[in-house]
C-alpha cells in the first residue's frame, strides 16, 4: 500500500435495508468510486447510485454467508462489474476472491487485513483497517453485544470476540445490525451497578428517538458496557453464578451462560 493511498480520504455511510440492517458505503469522492459491506439488498445500494451518476461501484465485501448479507450481491454484480470479496469456508455468491486468516486486501486505495472470526457461522470473518480503525465485523461483534451461534461453539465465539477486543481502543466497530438498545438492556441486566452502561443505555435511547443511528462504536465503549466482551469481569462472573449456581467457571464458560441468559431476555 502507497503513502498515497495511506492518505485517500474515504467516507462511510450507512444504507438501512431490511427491518434493522445496515450496508456500509465506503465512497472514494476523489475517483468517485464505492464498495459495500454485507449487501443482503441491492435495492438501497442500486438507488444511492442512481442517485450519484458517475459513480462505480467496485468491490462488494462480504463477512459470512447468511441471506440478509449476500442477497443483493448477485444483482449488484451484474449491475456494476464489482469485485466480490467473501470467506474461503463458506458460499458466497458470484465470489471472486476467497479470504482466509491474515489475507491482505486493497479496497479503495486501503489495505485490509482478513480475521477469522468463526462462532455466528463458522466461517466468519472480519475486515480491519490498522491505520484508519475500521472494523467490519459483520454478526460477530455488536454494539453492546455479539451474535447468535448458529453455527459455532461458545468457546469459538468467546476466542472470536477476544481477538477483536484486543484491536486498539480507538477501532471503530462497523457492525451489521440495529441491535444497540435491546443490548444494552441486557447489559444492565448483567451489571446493574455500571454506570457507564446506564449513560450509554440513556444516550441511545435519545439518539434513536431522534432517528440517529447508534453505530459506529468503538472497543474502548464495547469493553466499558459490553458484557460479552467482560466474561472475565467479578461482576459478571458473581451475575452468572447467581443465575446458574456457584462453580468455578473459565471466562468461555462465562461467555456461554451469558450468549443462553440473551437467547432468551
């Protein structure tokens, strides 16, 4: 990757679809050029170019292979010629190039780094941008929570979580979902005392009164008010023990009772 291309400066919307989901837009003002994250619509990302004559669309990336994330790729594809980038371990439609752990990728003049982040499927992976802090973390990392596991074990997903909560603190979280206000219910639920979960609940409430959007987060925040990422917390453990009875349990074994506590809140 160029110094110059270290420098392009890159603009990131988010284009609802769907009941809660959201298709990141990154735009290249300067070549007029855009790529997308988790396009389970074309219809949004077809209207915004309509809406922007000139522009190309030149890469669709995709972190797993569920239908609300690679519906619209097919059709985005054959519209604009754009490059599909998705995981090795799963089927992705009309996939060009196939990314496993540590592959390094140029969007946009960018470079990307590939994680591995199996436990919402197994195949999972997320896309990190080192000298801007972005991370395109699909259904792995919420704000204030984290995927179901349809496919992987606690202890995948606990490894998964751990390892991007180990990025810098400064990482912007670009997640999939609208799911901020039910999390950090739950957040409250598990930490009752934390005041920091309780300013933020506050916080979210206002923005989404007004329309706002609660995302980007970043991982300090998510460390602060995420319980999925504090399994390994007193107070989170002394939370779990009081539902499921006193044992010694590791912090996977804590991130398993609080990912069936959530199934179900």
């Amino acid at each position: 990757m160029t110094r110059l291309a270290t420098r392009r400066m890159i603009k990131i919307d988010a284009l609802p679809a769907f009941t809660d989901n959201y298709i990141w837009l990154l735009q290249d003002p300067e070549r007029r050029r855009c790529a997308v994250v988790d396009p389970g619509d074309a219809a949004p990302v077809l209207a915004w170019l309509a809406a922007h004559p000139g522009w190309q669309l030149s890469d669709i990336l995709v972190t797993h292979h569920h239908h609300d994330h690679v519906g619209g790729v097919e059709r985005l594809k054959a519209a604009s010629g754009a490059r599909v980038l998705g995981p090795a371990q799963e089927k992705i439609p009309a996939r060009d190039l196939a990314l496993a752990e540590g592959d390094q990728i140029e969007v946009l003049g960018h470079g990307f780094r590939i994680l591995e982040v199996p436990g919402h499927t197994l195949g999972h992976i997320a896309y990190y941008q080192a000298e801007q802090h972005w991370l395109f973390c699909g259904d792995t990392l919420f704000a204030g929570g984290c995927g179901r596991l349809f496919e992987g074990s606690p202890e995948q997903m606990h490894e998964s979580l751990s390892r991007l909560a180990a990025l810098p603190g400064q990482t912007l979280v670009y997640c999939t979902h609208e799911y901020t206000l039910s999390n950090l219910r739950f957040a409250l639920a598990v930490e009752p005392d934390n005041r920091q979960i309780a300013r933020r609940l506050e916080q979210v409430s206002a923005w989404r009164a007004a329309g706002r959007i609660s995302l980007p987060s970043n991982l300090d925040l998510e460390r602060a008010t995420n319980p999925f990422l504090r399994s390994g917390e007193a107070a989170v453990k002394e939370r779990i023990e009081q539902r499921d009875g006193r044992r010694e349990r590791s912090p996977s074994e804590v991130f398993a009772g609080l990912r069936a506590w959530k199934d179900t809140f």
